[in-house]
C-alpha cells in the first residue's frame, strides 16, 4: 500500500468515526433533549379519548413500580472516559434502564378486541395451546447514572488507586429481571425488578459505587481493587445475581458465577435473600450460574468455583425438595485456578471443563491482569462418576483436549456406547478460542475483534466432542462455521441424546465496529442431519438468547415454541423491545406473536421459563392485583382535625396566607365550565356543568401525563429532593414543584439528623456543611444545592426554559415562615425512626396547611416520601379521584403495609405509630 493510500484509508477511518459518534450523540440526546413548547395539560376529553383508543390497557393496567431513585444519564459514553469495552456495554440497547414497573395486559388473546384497537400491544397471534407459565430474562443493568461507570476514579466519590486504570465491565453491573408472566384467562403481566442483592442494598444506600472494577483492571490496580472491596465490604467481589435464572424446588434462583444463589419471589420478583436450602447450604459456597439437573434422579447438579482460595471447584446435589447433598470439594489446584462458567451432566457423569482460561495471581507482579487467555494451557474434561440414587459422586479423571480452547456454554452431552461396545461421552458447545476474553477487554477490544474475525479461528461455533472413556481419546469437531452464542435446547432433554439446538447468530457487523455483541438472526441446528435453519431479525432488530417451551402431549422434540425478547432498535429513544413467541418447527416462517414491553430490555444474558401450576397461578393472580383496590381506605371528611393539632394548623395557615397561597395553583391556572362528570374532580359542580380548571405544564410534564392516562399509573419520580420543612429555601422549592406539577422523592434532612445528610454530602461533594434544599434530577444526572440553582433548573428543564417567576422569593417565605411561627421548624430535631423499606407516597400541594402539618411529621422522623403535587388544575386531582373515589388532600399511601389513609391527624397517628422506635 503506498503512503498516499495509507493516508487516504486512514482519514477515511477517522471520518467514518467522527459521524458515527457524532450520530450516536444526536440519537442518544435527541429525546432527553428534546423541546417542545409549554403545552396545557391534557384535558379530560383528552384523557377520554386515549382510553377509547385503548380501553383494554387503560383499564387493566396495573403499574405499581416503583421508585428508582438512580436512573441513567442519556448520555453517549466515549472511549475515552469509560474504555471500550464499558463504552460498548453502556450505550445502544445496552444502556441500562432506571424504572422497575408492573404491567397487566388482560386477555390479549380475545382478537376481536385487539382488532378495535391501534395502540394493542400485541401483534400477530399467541397459540390458543400456549401454556401457562412466566418467561424471564436476566443481565446486567447498572443501577446509578452512567458517569459512575467512567474509568474509576473519575466517577462520583471514586479515588482512583494510582497504581493503575479500573475500567467497568458489563459483567459487573446489577442484576435485573424482566419478566412475562401468561396466565390462563390470556392476561399477562410484566413485571421488571433489580435483585436487591446485599452488594445492591450497600450501594444504593450510599448512592455511589463501593465495588471497586476487577475485570477490566490493570494488574497491580486489580489486587489493590479487590482488597479494598473486601475491606469495605467484606467481599472481594460485587455481588450482582445478574447471569442466569433457574427454577427447582419451588425457587426461582437468580445466579452469579463465584457467588451465592439469590432466591427470588417468582410472584412478584421480590429478592427473598441469599438462598439456603433449607439451612443445608454452606456459607459463602460459591454456586454456578448454570445448574443442570440429572436425568436420573431429578436432582439439581451444581459446581461451584471459586477463584480466590482453594478448593477452587466444589461440586454437590440439590434434592427436589431443596435440600443440599453430596457435597464433594475438588483440590485440583491450591494456587491459580482455571475459569469455568458452565458444565454439563449425563445419566451417570458429571464432566467438569477446564479451559484455557486460567487465573494466576503471580501475572499480578508484572502488571498484568491475573485471568487470561493462555494459549499453552491446554483444556481438559473432568469425569466424574455420579450415583444414580444419591448423586454421590466419585473421584474424578481428567481427559485432555487436543489444543487449547474455551467454552463459555456448553450445548448437552448424553452417553453412547460405540460399535465396539465402548462408553462415549458426546459433548455438544460452543467453542471459542479466546474470543470473547480479549473481545470484552476495555482497551484494544475493536482492532483484536477485527483482526479475529478476518481470521474466523477463534469466533464462538457450535463443537462436538467425544470422549472415549476406555481409551482416553477425545475426538473434536466443529460441526457448523457459523458464528453463535447462548445455545439452548428442549431442557427435557438435558443429559440425553437430542437432535435440535437453537442459538442467536452474532452479529459480526456490530462485534467489529461498536465491539457490541448482538444477536441478528436465530438458528436451529439439527444435530442428526448437520443441517442449519437461520431466522434473520429485520434489519436493526437483535435478538436475545432463546427459551424453548414444550407443547403439552408433544409429539417431538422441537414441538413447541422458542419465547425470546427482541429489542427494535429503529425508532426514538434507543427503541422498544418486544417478547416474540415463534414455532420452534418452523422458525422461518418468522414470530407468531409480538407483545411490547412497557420498559426496555436491555440486551443481556439468560432466559428461563418457568411453568406455572393452578395453585402458583392463583398466588399470582393476587398478588398481581391493584395494590390500590386490595387495600382499605379510611373515609375523607372536608376540613376535619383534632383539638390538639389546631396550633399547628392555625400556624400553617398563617404561613399560607402570608405567601399569598403561593402553591396552591399550577402555572397558567385559569377556570373554565364543563359537562359534569362524576369521574372527574370538580370544585364546584351544579346544574350538569362542572368548574373545569385548566394549567399549563412543560413538554417533559405532558409527556409523562400521557404515559400516565396510557398506563393508568403515575409516573415515577424524576427528583430526589433533600428538603428541611420550615427552612425557606426548600419551601420555595416545594412550592414551585406545585406550581410546575412534578413530583419528587423527599428526603427529610431535618438538623440533627443522619439518615439522608450523607447523601445530600455526597452529592455536592461537602463533607462540612451542606446548603439545603440540594436536588438531584436522576433524568439528567445533575445535582443542584440551594434555592437558586434549583429553581433556574426546575423552570428551565420542566417549563421548556422558563425563568422562576418573582414570587418564589426566600426573602418573602422567609418573613411568612417567621410571622406564621413556623420557622422554629427550620430545626426540628429528627426523633429515632424505623425507616421504610419502600417511600411513602403523599397527595398534597404546598399552600394546603393540612398538608404541612404531614410534611412536618415525615420530615421530623426522617421518613422518605414520594411527593405527587396536587395543586389546582393538575391531573392528579382527577387520578387521586379514580383511585379512591374522591378527591382529598393529603392523602398517604404506605405500598410497606398497604395502608392508604386520608385525614391529617389520622396520617400522623398512623406513621408514628409504624415508624417510630416505640411501635
Ligand atoms: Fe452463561
């Protein structure tokens, strides 16, 4: 090539590379930064109109979600502040999502009903023989904004080591579940939940990252990493439950490799805890992300690996009634240990793989990372004779591969006995040589994925390998050159011979220029004839690894149905995901069904399906109610209080008054008549006509109105205020989120206190003294301190670049808070409290004085509490009233117990009576 040529290529190179980013910054902006002018609220003809348009979902959504207070920053990550490879796993349909949300879709298989209606969720047709059960996924989702995921040290109250560069790893991030469950009456409910694993709890407590980066850390920063994570958290590694699911014994396990299992509420995807099995299972046992259960026995067999002390492989049995037995520590190696992520079982042996990739903490000294791929160790199989009856298990032998060689999963193996009578194990995996080691590393990842591509040796394809068990032999071939990964088969089949496996194709295209690792068509292998089927996904449209679902009375092995989320990318705000249902016979003929999800599906690791029976069935059906109709709420009385809280009231009316009822109306509030309706709020209704008020809000608050009248639930909140009642600054603050109609996360940090002001520190990175209100917008990761600040950003950002008007002064709130008496409040000291798992939720406005009497309890005990603005005009008039009947402020819901209350003085009885220390 001649250096005009070199020169041409490599301009061309950085061109393609500048529009490219320059692209995924305008797709990742373009709906955070989207503007639009200040719109009226949606009036309740408008509302109306969209229930028309989908009764179905409007009526029966049922959303309960809830609170996530770190969502991530829209942001494009870059090369440059986070690595390559965190850059990858970050951005596109990887970019993690924040809200966790319930949905239920009734009867989506009524036709008639799907065909009245254009905004259905579903499209195509789910098989009238489809059965009952919950299909799930699991994979990484970091929980904070993306900025904590740059190299560390960089990110929010990160110190970086100084020794070398940690860099985040897609396999580091929390664990969240997004789950599909399909009930007989053809509902289907969707649910998506983090598992609160103790690592989760520790983090988000703190509100910044703890676990120091160990898979993408230098060497010498890799020990200091580890050691500072074991000193902080008693755990060298971050506990995430974020790789695979499996159910047995009536649990539903979300797994980790090197960790512990975590049980998960199968009803609800509620993290229950650390699983034990019934007390049988040893502490901190390291358990396998991929179980496998004996054909035998039934048992579930597991490994566990563990790659700090020896043993570093422990293997042993679960019983069908949960029990742990035949526990069997293997002392292959003391010191360095080799990597092993899956494993497989057949009617009489468990077989154990050693790859080539191998953990030597010595590689530490010269400053490499200690896990590597390294090509002169060569894999080996582990055979383990296993009881029938007990699942006992023998010594084991080891068989050596020809070549050295890795598997990240294994296909199924089964036993053959050959023309000469010998035993043979059959092997079926995906082999890969490397590939996936130096394709997830934070630095050269795209050049080392381009150059292993061009070359096709390394590249994950489907392996057999026969083992001679008499002779030692091992035979090894590649059966198709197709690129794949996360293989799957009929699980009836586990441990026996079968003829079809069904894989996600790579999408080579996108491993080489966003070194992104996609899956843009489905295969079915057919073992027995060595023939492949490929199911190409339209273009932009990657999907996740398959589940494959028998038919009840099947006929073959691959009667059934291949259930998978798929992600479009095409369209705003990085896409939407779907479930798609396809017949595993005939993957060609496309999917059978398509059902949205309400939240994305970031692209992640393993699915599961778990068959559901009438009684779990039912347990579901409850628990999936209406949190809101299954609870008892007290009756409202107009203008009700108790002697003894008439001094506090009086004060807060005084306060009111003096403030000129700032917060009492939204933005642009003005009154209009209209056709009475009973459904909808009303301050004056009379002669069939009803007081009609109408406000103004910015485009992200009507944005948010219409998923609301679409999903028939209120929005998440987008704030996290620290807020102190009587203090001025954070009065003016509360009152302008009345006036603009958003709601927030409270955090009461009253003086004295402890439990938020940590945080609040953390934040504006002041340890000494903090200046309150600070407010947090987890929508664009920014942080605020100080009436000011907050007030320019609120109007600028939710009035679409308003400025704050002149009356939310704190010289004005500061004078009515002293003529009311209320600025001694300014200090109330903060009483011992239990805290509650959950944040209440309150209904209120700024300017009612029955609503501060509330707000001054919760912010005296410190209590967290969502704030959903009820000022004159907002729709949350007319949605508190379709819940309860009613319209009545404050209104108090408690989601930890399911109390929902209205009434001052009986909010005030109820939560010192739950959430003080006495109680
Ligand atoms: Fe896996």
């Amino acid at each position: 090539m001649t250096a005009q040529l070199k020169m041409n290529v490599i301009a061309a190179r950085t061109n393609v590379q500048v529009v490219k980013v320059k692209h995924r910054c305008e797709v990742a902006q373009s709906a955070f930064n989207r503007r639009r002018p200040t719109a009226d609220v949606p009036t309740n003809e408008e509302c109306e109109l969209v229930q028309r348009e989908s009764p179905r979902r409007v009526a029966t959504a049922s959303k309960q979600a809830e609170v996530t207070l770190l969502s991530v920053k829209n942001i494009y990550p870059t090369d440059t502040d986070y690595g390559e490879h965190a850059a990858a796993f970050l951005s596109g349909n990887f970019t993690p999502v924040g809200r966790e949300c319930t949905a239920v879709l009734s009867d989506v298989r009524d036709q008639d009903q799907i065909l009245k209606n254009d905004r259905v969720q579903l499209t195509g047709t789910i098989p009238v023989d489809f059965p009952t059960g919950q299909f799930a996924y699991v994979g990484p989702n970091p929980k904070f904004p993306l900025n904590h995921y740059k190299k560390w040290g960089d990110g929010p109250g990160q110190r970086a080591s100084g020794l070398g560069i940690g860099w985040h790893h897609w396999f580091e991030g929390d664990g969240m579940i997004f789950a599909l469950t399909f009930k007989a009456d053809g509902s289907i409910i969707y649910r998506n939940r983090y598992v609160r694993t103790d690592s989760w709890k520790l983090e988000s407590m703190r509100q910044t990252r703890i676990f120091r980066p160990l898979m993408n850390a230098d060497g010498a920063t890799f020990l200091y990493n580890a050691a500072c994570n074991f000193v902080e958290t008693g755990s060298f590694l971050k506990d995430s439950a974020n790789t695979a699911l499996f159910y047995y014994a009536g649990k539903m396990l979300s797994l980790q490799d090197t960790q512990d299992p975590w049980e998960v509420d199968p009803h609800t995807l509620k993290t229950v805890g650390r699983c034990t099995f019934n007390g049988s299972f040893p502490l901190k046992l390291p358990f396998t992300a991929h179980p496998k259960i004996a054909p035998s026995n039934g048992d579930m067999i597991f490994f566990g690996f563990n790659p700090v002390s020896p043993p570093h492989c422990t293997i042993g049995a679960i019983t069908p009634s949960g029990n742990v037995r035949a526990l069997k520590p293997l002392w292959s190696s003391i010191v360095g240990s080799i990597f092993m992520h899956d494993f497989v079982v057949t009617n009489k042996y468990t077989i154990l793989y050693e790859g080539s990739m191998d953990i030597e903490p010595v590689r530490q000294i010269i400053g490499r990372h200690p896990l590597q791929y390294n090509e002169n160790r060569i894999a080996r199989f582990g055979l383990l004779p296993r009881d029938e009856v007990n699942s006992k298990h023998g010594d084991v032998v080891w068989y050596d591969c020809s070549s050295a060689q890795s598997v990240f999963h294994f296909v199924n193996a089964w036993e053959e006995i050959d023309e000469n009578d010998n035993l043979v194990i059959v092997i079926i995996g995906v082999r890969e040589d490397g590939f996936f080691h130096n394709a997830l590393k934070a630095k050269g990842a795209r050049d080392w994925i381009k150059s292993a591509t061009l070359k096709q040796e390394p590249i994950p394809r489907m392996h057999e390998w026969r083992i001679s068990v008499g002779s030692g032999a091992v035979e090894e071939t590649f059966l198709f050159n197709i690129a794949v990964e996360t293989p799957r088969i009929n699980d009836a089949y586990g441990g026996k011979r079968n003829r079809y496996a069904y894989a996600g194709r790579i999408h080579t295209e996108s491993l080489v220029e966003d070194a992104q690792l996609k899956f843009n068509g489905i295969v079915k292998f057919d073992l027995h004839e060595r023939k492949q089927q490929v199911y190409e996904h339209a273009p932009g449209i990657y999907g996740m690894e398959p589940q494959f679902i028998a038919r009840e009375d099947a006929d073959s092995e691959d009667d059934g149905w291949l259930v998978m989320y798929i992600h479009d990318e095409n369209g705003p705000d990085l896409g939407t995901s779907y479930c798609a249902i396809f017949d595993a016979r005939n993957i060609m003929a496309g999917p059978l069904a398509k059902i949205a999800v309400p939240e994305r599906v970031p692209y992640g690791a393993h699915a599961l399906w778990m068959p559901l029976s009438n009684s779990t069935e039912a347990t579901l059906s409850s628990s999936a109610a209406n949190t809101y109709q299954s609870v008892k709420i007290n009756a409202p009385k107009k203008y009700a209080f108790r002697a003894e809280q008439i001094e506090d009231l009086l004060k807060a009316v005084t306060v009111g008054v003096a403030r000129g009822a700032s917060g009492l109306f939204m933005h642009g509030w003005r009154p209009g008549v209209k056709k009475d309706s009973p459904e909808y709020y009303s301050f004056a209704r009379s002669f069939g006509m009803r007081l009609a008020e109408q406000g103004r809000v910015g485009s992200v608050r009507k944005k948010e109105i219409l998923d609301e009248i679409y999903t028939g639930f209120p929005a998440s909140p987008k704030l996290v205020l620290y807020d102190i009642e009587g203090n001025s600054e954070c009065k003016v603050v509360r009152e302008a989120l009345s006036i603009l109609d958003i709601c927030c996360l409270i955090k009461p940090c009253p003086h004295g206190a402890v439990r938020h002001q940590g945080e609040a520190a953390a934040l504006v990175h002041n340890t000494e003294t903090v200046k309150f209100p600070v407010l947090l917008d987890v929508s664009t990761g920014d942080v605020f301190s100080g009436a000011k600040e907050i007030l320019n950003h609120l109007y600028i950002v939710y009035l679409d670049g308003a400025r704050p008007p002149s009356h939310l002064s704190t010289k004005a709130a500061d004078i009515a808070l002293r003529v009311g008496g209320k600025k001694e409040v300014d200090s109330c000291y903060a009483s011992p409290t239990k805290m509650p798992v959950v944040p209440l939720t309150l209904w209120a406005y700024e300017a009612s004085p029955f609503c501060a009497v509330v707000r001054d309890k919760l912010c005296e005990m410190e209590l967290p509490y969502i704030l959903r603005p009820c000022a004159r005009a907002s729709v949350r008039r007319d949605q508190l009233q379709k819940r309860t009947g009613t319209f009545q402020v404050p209104y108090l819901e408690d989601p930890n117990t399911n109390v929902n209350l209205f009434e001052s003085a009986e909010i005030i009885e109820y939560i010192e009576s739950q959430y003080g220390v006495e109680s």
